[in-house]
C-alpha cells in the first residue's frame, strides 16, 4: 500500500505544486511529518526537481547558440581575411590553378624549403634509394586522406543542401518541407525537449501527475522562446545567427506544434490523474473540473488549441485577417489565464509579455514606424506598385528607422489607414524592390519601392483602393532581414541569382548592389510616379536594354508576362556601373545609357515567344561556364516552392561533384 497515494493526499500536492516554492514543497518539512506516504513523498520530490531541472534548459540553448555563433562568426572571419588576401583582384579574375608538381612541392612544408638538394641519380642504393619512396609513399598516403575527407564533405555539404520532396499535409495543401539542414536542426531542438520531457521520470500510475506536471512546465518554458522566434525586432538573434524572419519563422511554427503536443499531454494527464485516484472515491468530474488550477489551466488549453487550428497554413490563406486578429485575442486570453492558473506559469509568463510589448508596442510606436504618403500604381497581373520618397537623415534618435536606409533583401511591415478600421492594427510584409540607398548619402531623398500581389484579404483591398486614388498615407515599420546574403554574394567569385515572378523583388537589388558603383549616389534612374511639393511627378524614360552576359553575375528572372517588365522601375546609368559588368546592350536615356541589370529573362505565358525554362539545366549550364570548381559560386533564389527546390537539390548535386556552392533562399511563408 506505500505506493498508493489518497484522493486526499493528492489534492494537498496539487495546490501545494500551485505555489511551487522549496519552502512550502520542502522535502524536510515532508520527512519530518510520518503521516505523508512514502508513494507522496517520491512524488513530491519528482516534482521539486522538476522544478529545479527545467532552468538548466536555458543554459544548454545559450551554450548551443554560442557554440552556432562562434562558428559562424569564425567562418565569416576567415572569408574575409580570404578576401583581403587577395586585394584589388579584378572581378571574375582568379588566380591560376598550381600544377601537379607545384602542389606537392608547396605540400610538402616548410622544412623542405631552402634545404632541397638537386635530385641525385636513382640506383636503388645509398641515401637516394632508401629515403625517397618514404617520402613519395607518405606524400601519397597524405594525398589519400585528404581526398577521402574532401569527398566526405562535399557529400556532406550536398545532403544538408538537399531538399526532399512535398508531403501530405492535414493542415495545408501540401506541407513543403526545408532543407536538410534545417529539418536536422529543427529535429535536434526536438530532441532536447524530449530528454527534458522524460529525463529522470518514473512513467507510473503513482507518478502519473509528475508527468502531467513536468509536460507543463517544459510547455511554459518554452513560451518565450516562442515569441523571441516570432519577434520582427530580432536584431541580437539575428546577429548571432544570421537567420532572417523568415528562418526564424521556421522554427516558431514547429516549436508552437510541439508545445501543442506538450499541452495535449498536461491535460490527458491531469485527466488520466482524475481517472485513476480520483474517481474512485466518487470524486466526480465536474467537481474536478470545478478546482480553480484545473478550470483555468482548461480555458487556457482551448486557447492555445485555437490559436493552433486558425494557423494552419489553410486557414491563413482562406482567412488572413481573421487569422491575425484571433492570433492576438487569443494569445492575450492564453497568456493571462496562465498566469493565474498556476504560480510557477508566472515568470515565464511576465517574460512572453515584456517581448511581445517591446516588439509590438514599443518597437513599432517609438522606434521604427515612419508615415509617407505614398503613390499607387496598378500593374499588370493584378498587381499594385507602391512608391514613396524617403528623405534619408540618418537620425540617432531613431535607431531602427526607414529614414537611416535599408540594405539589399530587407524587408519592410506596411500598414495602409485608408482601407479601413480592420487594416490600421494589420502590418503586412514586403521584400523592398528598389535598390538600397548607397552609404554615402547621408542627406537626401532615395525612392522606395513595394510590388504587391492582389490576392485576398489586405492585398486584394490594396488593389481595389488603387483604382481609384493615385495616392494614400502609409506606416512603413522596418527596415528588417538578415544581411547574411548580400555579404555572401559581395565574397563569392561568381554569383547567381534567380527570381520567379514577383520573386524579382528580392534578387533586382541584390543585382544592383554587385553591379552598381556604392558611392555612385546620382545612379538611379526611375520611372516610378512620387508626389512633390503636392504635384504628381512622372519622370521619362526609353526603352531599357538587357546587359550581356556578366562572367561574375548573372540574374534569370522567370515571368508569367512581358507585362510584368512594368514592375522594375528603377535602372542604373550605365557610367555607374562596375567595370566587369558587361554595357554593350544597353540603350540610351538622355545623355546617359541604363540598362536593367537583368541577364536572361523567360516569360512562361502571354506571348509568342513564351517559354518555361528547364532550371537545373539553366542553373547546371551556368555553373560549368566556369571549368575551375574551385572558384566559390553563391546562388540565391526567391520564387515559388517548385522552383526553390529544383535550384537547392540542382546545387546539391553540383556541390557533390566538387563545385564550391552555397544556396541562399528568401521568400515569406504565411
């Protein structure tokens, strides 16, 4: 009977567990008092120590993410020491490939240098003959080792660059799964929380409220990493890892599933703890339910496993708005019935909202939110051109602004007033089309650039508004995104970049940061339409012609329409342009020339001459251009799921034959 614990004896370890202080948990109070069970006394225990274990949790993932920013900060060191190593090297110039002979000499090491006698004649005999098979046989055995470990890790490189293939999915169309890389990080995040789930834990009847316990607490643990993983303001994770939102976004949405998994788990339990010690003292249900801890810990369950279904990838696309107004209703209800559900929520709890409200109060209300009045221009294909004049100050009161610029591939949270009462609390994201202002203008206006898909929801309200006003004010919150990729393709001797429709947003400024001169601040010429001094301004253009085949850069832009061209608004002059790029196409506008900056373009639809380019042929053809596999080769891609994976698993295979490739992926997921 030591291991059967009283209705009774349980309900005073419930409430005691809602205080969850030493002091009243204590294991000497316990001892010192012969009417608790031995069965209670474990199972206080167990949970006294699962309270003292889950803080270590924090510990091993700083530990993790120093150990990931060491390594990646070590690598970025050693690129750019490569870097300053080889000097004013002209672009797309390489040095060339040693000979054989030249290879094993410098192998050999610096104790042979200045000490190698002229080769003595081979006879079998005297010093020669004894000495130099060693060597030749060490060289060889030396020349093996490293070809073993570099066919090692080019297959390893090649695995984690590899994409699989689509799956079934409840939730979603299809569930398109990341990189290898990136689903063995997730699993082994996974991982860590099962061995703090289950480490040290009897899995007994007896024991059974120590797991629901221990379930809970590894849920709450994790509630503020769930919010710093969904954060816009990341900068410092951002800076350690280099991960962009929409990297980190990865991680939110399978860390919210799993503690989904870990809520289910806390309830089953507590109920399997009614099931098999309550009911049988005719302890009902509904007076179970009744118990404050256990009412309010339910309330909060419901609203979690809400907040889970209204983010399926279904429910975003069929309801958007709804999606993001219950995200907030319901996380604000989750998070306060927490707090009063269990005392040992409360730290953790105090945590969520101090991030929530530096990253959504504070953050947007005094730091980063600007208001332009911005032009409007319905494009092609359902699609509306945002345009506004940033007038650039570089303001240190405004650490995070729009109005210090941006940098290539950044993104920017726009919010319109004008379409509505439901829009103004909405901040939605888009990647800026227009080339980043150069660092050298410290006063002055540069045009910003947004190009939106009309779909549904905000996007396709946007659409209907510019219709029929030429103009209306905006919140543009930002600039955000990680700048991992654009020091990437600056260190890489050859670079590709490829766009899929609107995807020519993210990679035409990429472009134009490789191919324009930085300090060239009057390169810009664009056609967008702005508004100054209250008059509606329309600049003139001609024709814009395609540049030539680029040795270092080349950028393919997949199109469903010649249409579409209307999206790029902004060219450089062709005087602006880095020696290396290649001006024999370009077309005259004025006294100047500009060109698009765009190597090969296929339009998939709407023309005579449409065509739907096979990629990894295109991407494959590119990367032998050059015979030298040696020579870094940095490929970024934003476009549809499909054609993401197509270029990832294209380089994978290229990295398995030897290429030195590296693949950059940047689209949003919602």
């Amino acid at each position: 009977m030591e291991d059967f614990i009283l209705s009774s004896e349980l309900r005073v370890v419930i409430r005691a567990s809602s205080k969850a202080t030493a002091s009243f948990l204590g294991a000497d109070s316990y001892s010192s008092q012969p009417s608790r069970s031995p069965a209670q006394r474990r199972l206080i225990e167990a949970i006294l120590f699962s309270r003292g274990f889950i803080w270590s949790y924090y510990i091993v993932l700083a530990c993790m993410l120093v150990a990931y920013a060491s390594v990646r900060w070590v690598a970025r060191f050693r690129r750019r020491r490569k870097s300053k190593q080889i000097g004013e090297r002209p672009h797309g110039a390489v040095a060339s490939p040693k000979s054989p002979e030249e290879s094993i000499a410098s192998s050999s090491g610096s104790t042979l240098q200045g000490t190698e006698s002229p080769p003595a004649k081979h006879d079998g005999h005297g010093p020669s003959g004894e000495r130099t098979p060693l060597l030749a046989q060490r060289e060889l055995q030396q020349s093996t080792i490293s070809g073993s470990m570099a066919y090692v890790r080019r297959h390893l490189q090649a695995f984690l660059m590899y994409q699989p293939r689509p799956i079934f999915a409840l939730t979603a169309s299809s569930n398109h799964l990341p990189s290898n890389q990136t689903s063995i990080a997730i699993l082994l995040f996974f991982g860590l929380n099962l061995f703090y789930l289950f480490y040290n834990l009897t899995l007994t009847i007896p024991t059974l409220f120590a797991f629901a316990d221990r379930a809970g607490l590894c849920f709450v643990v994790n509630l503020p990493i769930l919010y710093i993983l969904a954060v816009k303001n990341n900068r410092p994770l951002k800076a350690l890892t280099g991960w962009s939102y929409e990297g980190l976004n990865i991680f939110h949405r399978r860390l919210g599933e799993w503690m989904i998994v870990l809520a289910v788990m806390h309830t089953v339990g507590m109920i399997g703890v009614w099931y098999t010690i309550f009911r049988p003292f005719n302890f009902s249900f509904a007076r179970y339910l009744s118990l404050p801890i256990i009412l309010l810990g339910l309330m909060a369950f419901i609203s979690y496993v809400l907040i889970y279904i209204t983010s399926t990838g279904f429910f975003r696309q069929l309801y958007y708005e709804l999606f993001l107004g219950l995200h907030i209703v319901l996380q604000v209800a989750a998070l306060v019935l927490l707090f009063f559900h269990h005392q040992g929520c409360r730290p953790y709890v105090i945590a969520t909202f101090v991030i929530w409200i530096l990253d959504r109060v504070m953050a947007r209300m005094f730091v980063s939110c600007n208001k332009f009045v911005a032009t409007l221009r319905v494009g092609k294909g359902d699609t509306i051109l945002l345009f506004c004049d940033i007038k650039i100050s570089g303001s240190p009161t405004r650490l995070f602004s729009i109005s210090n610029g941006w940098q290539a591939g950044q993104h920017v949270f726009v919010t319109v007033p004008a379409l509505g009462f439901k829009h103004r609390l909405q901040a939605h994201p888009f990647t800026i089309a227009s080339a980043a202002p150069p660092k050298s203008l410290r006063e002055g206006v540069w045009p910003l650039h947004l190009i939106v898909r009309g779909r549904n929801g905000f996007s396709k309200d946007l659409l209907d508004y510019g219709r029929f006003h030429q103009h209306t004010e905006i919140v543009i919150d930002g600039p955000y995104g990680s700048t991992e990729i654009l020091e990437s393709l600056h260190h890489a001797d050859r670079t590709c970049l490829i766009a899929g429709g609107s995807g020519i947003a993210v990679t035409y400024p990429l472009t134009w940061s490789l191919q324009v001169k930085p300090e060239a601040e009057d390169a810009a010429v664009h056609t967008s339409p702005t508004y100054r001094d209250g008059k509606r301004y329309v600049p003139q253009i001609g024709d814009i012609g395609m540049p030539g085949n680029s040795e270092r850069c080349t950028q393919m832009w997949i199109r469903q329409s010649d249409e579409h061209a209307s999206w790029l608004t902004m060219f450089p002059r062709s005087d602006a342009l880095m020696p290396d790029v290649n001006e024999q196409a370009t077309l005259g506008h004025g006294s100047h020339k500009c060109t698009s900056l765009v190597n090969e373009i296929y339009t998939t639809a709407g023309g005579p001459y449409h065509e739907r380019p096979d990629i990894k042929v295109e991407l494959r053809r590119w990367a032998e251009y050059s015979p030298d596999k040696t020579r870094s080769m940095c490929i970024v891609v934003s476009g549809p799921d499909g054609l993401v994976r197509d270029v990832r698993n294209t380089a994978s295979r290229l990295a398995k034959e030897g290429y030195r490739v590296e693949v950059h992926v940047e689209k949003f997921g919602w």
